[in-house]
C-alpha cells in the first residue's frame, strides 16, 4: 500500500496505480504532521515531496512503512537520522531532474542580468513609457565570471550551459575539487574567495543544518557591486533578511530566486526589492521531468518491496 502524498502527472500516477494498492491525496494541499503520522503506521511506503515535513515525530509514529520513497533529489524535510534508528530505508530521485533545473538556473541568470522581470512587470503595469536608449540596461552574460557554490551534477550542467551558449568563465567551491572536471572549471577553496570574484554567484548545494544561512550578510557583503546571486537550491540556504537589504541598499546588482525559506511564504522585503526574479520552485517543473520522477520513485520502492537494493537509497 502506497501514498502519494501530492498528485503526481496522471501517466504515472495510472502506471503505479495499475501495479500496486496506491492512495492519493486529492486534496490540493500538504497532509498535515498528524496525518503524515498516522500514514506512516497505515502504509506500506510514503512518497512524500518536498511540501512534506517528514520529521522524528513522523517517523517515530512506526507502523506498516518501510521505506519513504521521496518524490525529488533534495531530503532536508526528511530526518535521515530518525528513519535510520526506525529501519526504515529512503530514496530520492537524483539525475532525472538535472537538465530541467540547470535551465532553469540559466533562465533566472538571463532574467536577471537583462532585467526581465522588471521589465515584464513595468509592461504589465502599464509603466512602460516607450522605447529609449538608457531603458533597463542590462548587463551581457559574456565574459562574466559565474561562480558556482556545490559542484554536484546540477551544478555542472548549469555551467556547461553557461558557458556554451553565454561564454562565461567559471569557478567553483565544494568542500573538495573535483577530480577530472571536464569543465576545467577553477576549484576555489575559499568561499569568501568566490563570492569576492564571482559576478554570478549560483548556488548549487544542498539544504538542511550544515548549509543553513552559509550566505548571510556578511557573505552578500563579499560580493561584487552588480554582482548577481542565483539561487535554485535551498532557501534555508540564504538569510532572505540579509538579501533583501543587500538589493534594496545596491550592495548587489541582483538576484533570481526559485527557492525560499519558508515555502510558500516569500520574505516580504524580497517582493519590494529591486531587480529580484521570483519564481515559485519551479527547479523540475517539466512534464517529461515530473513523470520522470515518478517513475524513478517507483523503481526506487519496487527494488526494495521485492527486496532488492534500490538504486537511489540515502538512508
Ligand atoms: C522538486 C526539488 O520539485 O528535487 C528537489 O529537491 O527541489 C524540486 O525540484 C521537489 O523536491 C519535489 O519534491
């Protein structure tokens, strides 16, 4: 007996659906903590998302479940070490999202470093006075150095995207260089490092306590004036507080944000910032991707039903 915590795309829903015993939440909206718990001792699997607080509480309910099998790559909303000390086993769905969320990386450096969404929104709000040789100048992507914080797969793929369609330089920082980077991208370090050199910075690690407000005010105040910060991977990961007020003082020139803290409340001072992009975590939002998902979800949960190593396991 399976849960899907949230609709998936009705292609895969079906596939799973004509496989096993699988209860849908139809509702548009996350379960509740107690109904969370009261699905991990009545179901065989979870399959939560990212909407899902699947802490110690949660998990401490017990019960039939024996494996959470996590719709997405990220699990910071899942306590690893909990379900380790229930023996329940955890899986994600890493790769099958790699393209879609590098694009959409690019597509948040492109708006931003052209100013299109305040362009879009200057349009739409009837502000637009005509056409004019000093309107919303942007800056060019060429030659610009992008400067990428985590160098796991998205990472990677957002900077061969960048560089081979906009020319830009790259730098990266992870905890140690990548051995054999076809990228030839230049390892830093340091991170104060990279956030003074970079004039994109995009960050591409992943949330959770370790990672928890890593660019804070005095990390923004390292950056560039005009400098860009991209942001499609964790929200806790960046102190909105601090970035709000980098924008509105001109500290920085920009930012393009898919991700929040507090998902789906945005930091009110970011909706008044300038030259922000704001996209609602949008990171896997294809069709081909989400059924993708599902799909890897499924062979993550079958592999261990039929008790066989799933491939994606983190705990
Ligand atoms: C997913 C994501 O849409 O996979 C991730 O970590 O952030 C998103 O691309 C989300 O996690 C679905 O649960």
């Amino acid at each position: 007996r399976i849960l899907l915590t949230r609709r998936w795309p009705a292609a895969i829903e079906a596939e799973l659906a004509s496989r096993h015993q699988v209860h849908i939440n139809t509702d548009d909206r996350p379960m509740s903590q107690a109904e969370l718990a009261e699905a991990m001792r009545t179901f065989d699997v979870l399959c939560p998302t990212v909407s899902d607080r699947i802490d110690a509480a949660v998990i401490g309910a017990g019960g039939g479940a024996r494996i959470i099998a996590n719709y997405g790559a990220g699990v910071d909303h899942i306590d690893l070490a909990a379900a380790r000390a229930a023996g329940i086993a955890v899986t994600n769905t890493p790769d099958v999202l790699t393209e879609a969320t590098a694009e959409l990386a690019v597509l948040l450096m492109l708006m931003a470093s052209r100013r299109a969404g305040e362009g879009e929104r200057e349009l739409r709000e009837g502000r637009w006075s005509g056409w004019r040789p000093t309107h919303l100048l942007g800056r060019s992507l060429r030659g610009r150095r992008l400067g990428l914080v985590g160098y796991g797969r998205i990472a990677r793929e957002t900077a061969r995207r960048a560089r081979a369609a906009f020319g830009v330089e790259l730098s990266y920082h992870s905890r140690r260089p990548v051995a054999d980077d076809d990228l030839g991208a230049q390892y830093m370090a340091s991170l104060d490092a990279l956030m003074a050199e970079a004039d994109i910075v995009s960050l591409h690690c992943p949330g959770g306590a370790e990672t928890h407000h890593l660019i804070d005010a005095p990390m923004l105040g390292r950056m560039r004036p005009g400098a860009l910060l991209i942001n499609t991977a964790r929200g806790s990961v960046v102190d909105e507080a601090a970035l709000a007020a980098a924008l509105t003082e001109g500290k920085i020139g920009g930012a393009g944000l898919d991700v929040y803290e507090r998902e789906p409340a945005v930091h009110p001072l970011l909706l008044d910032a300038p030259n922000v992009v704001l996209l609602p975590h949008l990171g896997s939002a294809t069709l081909e991707t989400r059924e993708a998902m599902g799909r890897q979800a499924m062979l993550n949960l079958e592999a261990l039903l039929d008790g066989r190593e799933p491939p994606n396991r983190v705990a």
